[in-house]
C-alpha cells in the first residue's frame, strides 16, 4: 500500500471517529445543527461520517462549530493542527484542570501495569483536547 493510500485511510478512521465523537445527539453538537450553522447538507454530513472524502472546504466550513479537537483529529496524520487566528484570553485554570485529569488518568490506566487498547483510546481523546487548548493559549498575540 502506497504512503498516499495509508494516510487516505488513516484521514478516513479519523473522520469516522470525529464524527462519532462530536456530532450526534448528547455530543458536541447534532447533525442536524451543524448542518444549519455550517451551511452543509444533513445528507453530506452523514455521508462524511460514513468515511466519503471530506474537501478541504467542507472541513473549514464545519471547524467553527466544533471543538479544536475534533479538527485536529482530521489533520494530525499529515502533522498540522488547525489554530485560530483570534487572539483568545488562555484559560489558565482549564488548561491546569485539563493536565492534571490527563496526569490522573495516566496513573489510573497504569495502575495494573499496562494500558490497554480501550485506556489508549480515552487517553489519547483527553491528549488531544488538552493539546487544542494549550496551542490556542500559546498561540495568543
């Protein structure tokens, strides 16, 4: 399998599972709100979360509506995270809440002395928000 291909498939997981993670009743946001804030059909959305390719204008048309997180998930294989371009006030308070959850659930995975498949999983989902949040505090002006 090419190199292309891989990251095609690996771009695809990963929306499947932003999808999955966000978007949906009880999550971030519904589809159906999304599609109306966005601009992109409920049908495109749910074809996206079944794996189509997702253009690039589609990606910037839905990233005001969720979690940095959830974009980052999309861009991380090719080693990029999106940052907004407003200047923010960090939450300090947040940001050291969000580490020291990281760091308990570190300690609480490994207290049997090994991180299963099912523990790499939540903790790479609380890796990820806490790296949105710190880049947008780093990247304030």
């Amino acid at each position: 399998m090419s190199a292309e291909s891989r990251l095609a498939r690996d771009v695809e997981e990963r929306q499947i599972t932003m999808f999955a993670s966000f978007v949906g009743p009880a999550l971030h946001i519904t589809r159906a709100a999304l599609a109306v804030a966005s601009k992109v059909p409920e049908s495109t959305l749910k074809s996206y979360a079944n794996g189509a390719a997702m253009p690039l204008h589609a990606v910037l048309a839905i990233r005001p509506f969720l979690p940095a997180a959830a974009i980052n998930m999309l861009t991380e294989p090719g080693g990029v995270r999106f940052a907004t371009t407003d200047a923010q006030e960090a939450n300090w308070d947040a940001i050291a809440a969000s580490a020291a959850g990281l760091v308990a659930e570190v300690c609480e995975a490994r207290k049997d002395g090994q991180i299963d498949h099912v523990e790499k999983a939540r903790l790479r989902a609380r890796t990820r928000n806490l790296i949105a949040e710190a880049v947008s505090a780093v990247e304030e002006g």
